[in-house]
C-alpha cells in the first residue's frame, strides 16, 4: 500500500471519527423536557396572607373571651382577607352554632370550616379527547400567557405532548411572547397574524395537533377587546368552532389575579356564563394580602380552584391542596 492510499485512508477515519463527535455535540432541535421537578406545595408562600388574617384573628383570639365582640372580629378578619361577606358570614355563624367552650375550641372549629369550605370539588385536570382541548381565558395582566407555558411545562414533565394556540390575536406582540414562554418549556406553538380570526386560529391549532399527535391542545385567548361584550361573543365563539369537528373542550380554565379582590369575583361570573368555566388558575397568590379570595370563588361559584401560582419560576404553578392552603392561611393565627 503507498503513501497516498494511507493518506486517503487516515483521512476518512478522520472525517467519520471527527464528524461523529460533531453530530453527537449539536443541540437537539426540540429541547427536553425540564427535569425540575414542580413545587409541591404552597407552603412557605403566602407569606402576605398568612401574616394579614393571622395577625387579625390573633387579636381576636386574643380577646380572652367568647362575646358578641369576638364573632364580630372574626368575620371582620375574614372579610379583610377577601373571604366574601356572605361566605365569612357562613363560617362564623357555623362555628358560633358549635358552641365553642374555649378559645382553642374556637379557633379549631374555624380552621375545621375553613377546610370543609373546598369539601367535595374535583381538582384533576380533564385530560380526556384526541387531543384534549384545554381553553384558557382571563383578563390582560392577569399572568395568563406565562401561566400556559407553566401548565404546558408540567404536562410535558409527566408525559404528555402538549402544543399550544396562540388565539390572542387583538393583543400586539401576544404571539410573540407566548412564543418565548413557550419555547422556555420545549413545546411548539401555532399562530396567526395580528388581527386574524381567534376561532380560525383556534381551529387550525386543533387541525395541527391532531396532524402532529398531540395530545393535549392549550388555546391562549384575548384578555380585551373594545368591549366587554365583544369579549365574551369571541370567547364563545372559539367553543363553538373548537367543538363542531366532533371536539371536546375537556376544560375551560380562567386564570385570575388574586390581588383584584372583589373585581375577581365578577370576573368568574362573566367567564362563567360566556364559556362555562371547569376550573381556575389563581395566580400571583404570593403577592396579595388577601388569599381568602379562593374561598370566596368556591363558596360563591362552585368552580374548583385546580392550580395557584406562588412565583415567577416555571415550577411555581403548584396544584392547589386545601388542606395545606388552609394550614398556610392559618399558620400565625
């Protein structure tokens, strides 16, 4: 064998060895899923809330007696925690019908309440349909968009493939920043240009999951248009689109401030009746004084609160737990 054919030889192994190594080296084109896991839980972060209501029945607990004073304190703390006039009346009524002997008595038959107010409510998230259509409505600034790509984060680390439908399409640069959340958590996004029809958008985002095997389909919707009415026919009418192929809107989640107080509450009851809400995503529950705005919802509502947002972080969408909420709200009181 001469020189030349060795030269010719060493540089094939060179080029495979070499471009081997460089192939092994490129960054995948779809990223992996995260491989944090999500918080468990709220506790630690109500930090705002906790200290508020527990400061508040503290001082009544601190009374040293069981009068017309206390109860009238304690619905007074609960009101000021965004409970609800109504509800904080119905949990201070039940527990004074207790007949507490003591203080101590007092304060576990109202964390006992408080705990029996989410009693009955089905948190899970409806996954079922091919794909399942998960529709997400809520008001602009509510953390809407950044709450999708959280939940489409967390349904990538259990197995699902989701892709979202970027149907907030009255919003300048909407698509744009759903796209950015989006690719933060690895999963794909269909769009339309600025000022399409949101229905028609919504729709090919249901033609494009079923032709990519996606499972989980989430649609991003407008927060306002140049009424509110107009608002609610639009949001209607992407139910409609989405459901006459033979689909199935398996939930219809609004996501809601938890700081907008009592302006929260009308917000449910308009989403409510325009797109018949299956859950709610509260968010920003870290920042507010007033968490008890969750029962408030429930009491009044009945929609189940299925996730809370208590952080920026992709891994703060945590599923909402009653028990460790009311555990939290309570701890200083």
């Amino acid at each position: 064998m001469d020189s030349i054919q060795i030269v010719i030889i060493l540089a094939v192994v060179l080029l495979v060895v070499g471009g081997g190594y460089f192939f092994a080296r490129r960054p995948s084109r779809t990223s992996p899923p995260p491989t944090r896991r999500p918080a468990a839980s709220v506790a630690g972060r109500l930090g705002k809330s906790r200290s508020t209501l527990g400061q508040a029945l503290r001082a009544t607990f601190g009374r040293g007696r069981i009068d017309q004073e206390f109860w009238e304190a304690m619905e007074e703390a609960l009101v000021g925690a965004d409970v609800g006039v109504t509800a904080a009346a119905g949990l201070v009524e039940r527990v004074r019908k207790a007949k507490p002997e003591d203080l101590d008595a007092a304060r576990s038959l109202l964390v006992s309440e408080l705990r029996s107010a989410f009693d009955g409510a089905d948190r899970s998230l409806d996954l079922a349909g091919d794909p399942a259509v998960v529709l997400v409505v809520g008001v602009n600034g509510s953390g809407k968009t950044t709450s999708i790509a959280k939940l489409a984060g967390r349904l990538r680390e259990i197995g699902h493939e989701p892709l979202l439908a970027a149907a907030d399409t009255f919003r300048a640069a909407a698509d744009a920043q759903l796209r950015i959340w989006a690719d933060r958590v690895g999963v794909e996004v269909v769009g339309g240009r600025e000022g399409a029809d949101p229905a028609a958008v919504a729709f090919d985002g249901l033609q494009a999951a079923r032709a990519r095997k996606r499972d989980v389909l989430i649609v991003d919707t407008a927060g306002r248009l140049q009424s509110k009415q107009n608002l609610m026919q639009e949001l209607a009418k992407i139910r409609r689109v989405l459901e006459g192929d033979g689909g199935r809107v398996a939930e219809s989640l609004l996501v809601l401030d938890a700081t907008s107080g009592q302006n929260g509450i009308s917000q449910v009851r308009e989403f409510a009746h325009a797109v018949g809400l299956t859950g709610i995503i509260l968010t920003k529950l870290d920042g507010t004084a007033r968490g008890g705005i969750v029962v408030a919802v429930e009491q009044e509502f009945g929609v189940p609160v299925k996730f809370v947002g208590v952080g920026e972080a992709i891994s703060d969408l945590v599923p909402f737990d009653p028990d460790e909420f009311v555990a939290e709200l309570l701890a200083d009181a």
